[in-house]
C-alpha cells in the first residue's frame, strides 16, 4: 500500500513539472526590438525601441525621426547654410526677428539655465567658437591673439539677446552678435524623438544622440536600461560606470574627445564665457540626470565652465544630479551630488 502511495506521489510530481515546462514552452516570445541609426546633426544616433507593440510601422517611425531630426538641423544647426540660426547670425538688425516655436522654446530654456548659472551657459558665444576652431573654420596652428579673444568677447552676452513671448520673436542688442546651440540642440533633438515615440504609443525606448541619452520603461524581461558613462581617455574608449535607468535623460559634457593641442597646451571645445578662452580645470567630464535631455545637456556645460567647487554648490542649490569625473595626482577621482547617489543607490 506504502509503495502505491508512494508511486502515486512520484507521479503527481512529474505531472505538475511536466505542465509547468508546458507552461513554460507556451509562453510567448518577446517581440524583437526594433533598432534605427543614422548620422544628424554632425553626429550619429541611435534609436531602441524594446517590446514593440504588434503592428507597428517601422517606415512610418523611421521616416518621422528622421523627419524630426532634418527640423531641428535645419532650425538650430550653425553648419546648415539656410537654418534659423545660421540667417539669424549673418543678419546685423537689431530689430525683433520671427522664430519658429521650436526654437523659442530652445532659446527660453537656454536663456532661464543661464540666469540661474549666472551666465556659465551662454548660447551667444558663437564669434568666440568660431575664432577657436571648433566651428565651421579650421582649426587654427596658432592660438588666437588676446586682442581677437577680446574683439569677439565683446560681441557676446545672454543679456545682449531678448525674446518676446508674445510675438514669438528673437532680438539681439549688437548687430555682430552670433548665437551657437550646439550645447543644447541635441538634447532637445532627443527630448523629441522620445515626445514623438509616446505619441506614437511606444512604451519602452532608450534614445541617444552623439552621447546624450533619454530612457523610458524596460528594456526586455522588465530590467531596465544600462546606460554607460565612458572613462574620460583619449587614446581608447572603455567604461567607467554602467547605471540603470527607466525614466530619466542623462547628458555628458568632458575635454577628453573635442579638443585640440598646441605647443603641448589642451584647448577643448567649451569656451568660458567669463574669458572668452577653452575652459581649462580638473574636470574631465560632467554627467548630468534630468527630466529633460535638453536642460541637461544645457546644465552639464555649464558645469564644466564652473569648476568642481562652484559647480557642486550651485548643484546642491538646485538639487541637480550630477557626477563628476575629476583629474587629480593620484588619478581619475569620482564625485557626486547626493540626488544622484538616491536616483542609483551608491
């Protein structure tokens, strides 16, 4: 009788494990993740979107991004020969001038982030990083004059430029003020892409642009998105952290890939507003976490202008997220504010 109990338990066991590797074998399969890449706005992109509802367009969703990217090139791009910006550059009225809603929303925000930097963001420095090389000229084998630094420092200023809400329009105060957007147009070419992405009912998507990155929900399985924040190197790429994230943007901002040398000097491409000069401290790079690309991306230059010390005080005040990559005699140093520590629980 023992042994018929027994029989009977040993059965109802591999049943129970026979049906739950039915189960198992039943379940459907993740939908495969849809991939787009490209090059835009002098970069390259890289669109994922993971668990793609059934049905969905994958010409219509390319051909919208890249719809969207070409507007934001051909509004806010100084290398486009006919955009928004480029006409409004070579103009020299001081008269108020129309502007697209895109643009005027770049603009508010890139003039609100330099009121609340006290002018470390500065959109106006378009004649200084021209003067540079890191604009449409060539780089110079030389390092501009202190007299040109001057000349061009005294045709810029956020102060200088003036935007009116009500007549949607753009003004600036010196005829040979240029205006460049290259340290905030690409996130706002991300923050658009991922408004487009949820307009078209994508749930889980990760959106990058030359480096600058906005996430929303899973990546498969339910597990987050592992975004990398690279080790500032110039002779060879490698990780320096890896971060999950769900919903958030993150924008870096470093010395270590745009930059030039002479006579053994570093010249990289954020200019200081205060000098007119290639920002020069201990910073190797800046990774700032936000709601929107666009204002991280706008944040982290700033703080790389700003320096470790004034940087960190003017993040605490206005509880930003950032961590910073520093170069010390003892090596590569990793800094951080305490939001964002709480957003990735180190």
């Amino acid at each position: 009788m023992r042994r018929i109990q027994d029989l009977s338990k040993k059965a109802l066991y591999w049943a129970l494990v026979i049906s739950l590797i039915l189960l198992i074998s039943c379940e459907k399969p993740e939908p495969e993740p849809i991939e787009f890449s490209g090059f835009a706005l002098g970069t390259t992109y890289s669109i994922k979107i993971a668990q793609p509802f059934p049905g969905i367009d994958r010409d219509n969703l390319l051909s919208g991004i890249v719809s969207l990217l070409t507007d934001v090139e051909n509004s806010m791009s100084v290398f486009h020969p006919e955009s928004e910006i480029t006409r409004f550059n070579q103009s020299e009225s001081t008269k108020p001038q129309a502007i697209s809603p895109e643009l005027f929303e770049v603009l508010s925000e890139a003039m609100e982030i330099s009121e609340s930097s006290s002018g470390a963001f500065d959109i106006t420095l378009g004649g200084l990083i021209e003067l540079w090389g890191f604009g449409k000229k060539e780089r110079p084998t030389e390092v501009p004059s202190e007299n040109d630094i001057q000349q061009a420092l005294a045709d810029t200023g956020f102060t200088n430029l003036q935007l009116d809400a009500k007549s949607r329009s753009l003004r600036k105060a010196l005829p040979s003020l240029k205006l460049n957007l290259s340290a905030i147009a690409k996130g706002f070419a991300v923050d658009r892409v991922a408004q487009f992405l949820e307009e078209y009912e994508v749930a889980n998507y990760l959106v990058e642009i030359g480096g600058e990155i906005r996430t929303r929900g899973v990546k498969k399985k339910q597990m987050p998105w592992r975004v990398a924040i690279e080790k500032p190197e110039i002779s060879k790429r490698s990780l320096f952290k890896i971060l999950e994230f769900e919903n958030a943007s993150m924008a870096t901002s470093g010395d270590y890939r745009n930059f030039y040398e002479i006579n053994g000097v570093r010249y990289s491409h954020t200019i200081n507003p205060f000098d007119g000069r290639p920002s020069s401290n201990n910073i190797a790079s800046v990774s700032v976490v936000h709601r929107a690309c666009m204002t991280a991306d706008a944040l982290a230059t700033a703080l790389v202008v700003m320096g470790y010390e004034k940087g960190y005080r003017f993040a605490m005040n206005q509880r930003i997220a950032v961590l910073w990559i520093l170069r010390t005699e003892d090596g590569l140093v990793e800094k951080s504010t305490p939001d964002f520590k709480s957003n990735f629980n180190f």
